[in-house]
C-alpha cells in the first residue's frame, strides 16, 4: 500500500485528488492533505473523511507518508517542505512536484488531460 499526502488542492490538486481517491482499491491511501483555502479539492477531502491539515502537521505525520505531492505550484512551499523533512531526518518521504504527478496521470491512462496551470513545475 502506497500512503500519500496532497499539498495543493486547487484546480490541478482538486483533479488529482479525485482520481486518486478512485484507486483505493489499488492501494493508494491518501493519508491527508493541506490545503488553506475553501476549494472544491478541500471539500472532496472533507466528504471522504481525508484529513485536512497545515504543512507543519504533514510534516510531522510524514513518517507515515511515502509521497507527498506538491500542486501547489509554489517552489517556495516545496523547498518548505523538503527543508522541514530534512530537519527531522526523513529521507524517506518523496516531495514530488507536478511534473511527477503528471506522469503518473499519464501511465493511469486518463482520457481528461492533466490540467495545465502553473508555470514552474521543475524539481
């Protein structure tokens, strides 16, 4: 079982999110996410009982957590991310950016594109 976290749940989180909800059958556990503002992503998570949580939480759930996935967009939320881990020695939690997220869209075989709507998406 793969456990994973959502950072982001706006246009391209709220989507993801979605669809990975779609394959707990498969494995995928979602085991929270954060997101600050009232998004449809945040409200899916709440009707699906994921927990919602800051950043600060995640990070200290992480050792539970095998991928995080940053939608965010934002470089700066995921150089938070990865220094906070490192502060904690966990070198086992994965921050993947959209582009990571993107290509597992791809290998699922979705019919919808990934929606396209940040610019940085770069390690």
């Amino acid at each position: 079982m793969e456990h994973i976290a959502i950072v982001g749940l706006g246009r391209v989180g709220s989507v993801f999110l979605e669809r990975m909800l779609e394959l707990d059958e498969h494995g995928i556990n979602i085991i929270c996410v954060a997101e600050l503002k009232e998004t449809s992503g945040r409200l899916l998570a709440q009707d699906n009982e994921v927990k919602i949580v800051e950043l600060e939480e995640m990070v200290a759930m992480s050792s539970k957590i095998e991928i995080i996935f940053d939608l965010t967009g934002d470089e700066k939320i995921r150089q938070t991310l990865r220094t906070k881990l490192a502060n904690i020695n966990n070198y086992y939690t994965i921050v993947a950016p959209e582009n990571i997220a993107r290509l597992i869209w791809a290998v699922m075989g979705n019919q919808i594109p990934f929606p396209d709507f940040h610019n940085e998406k770069g390690y």
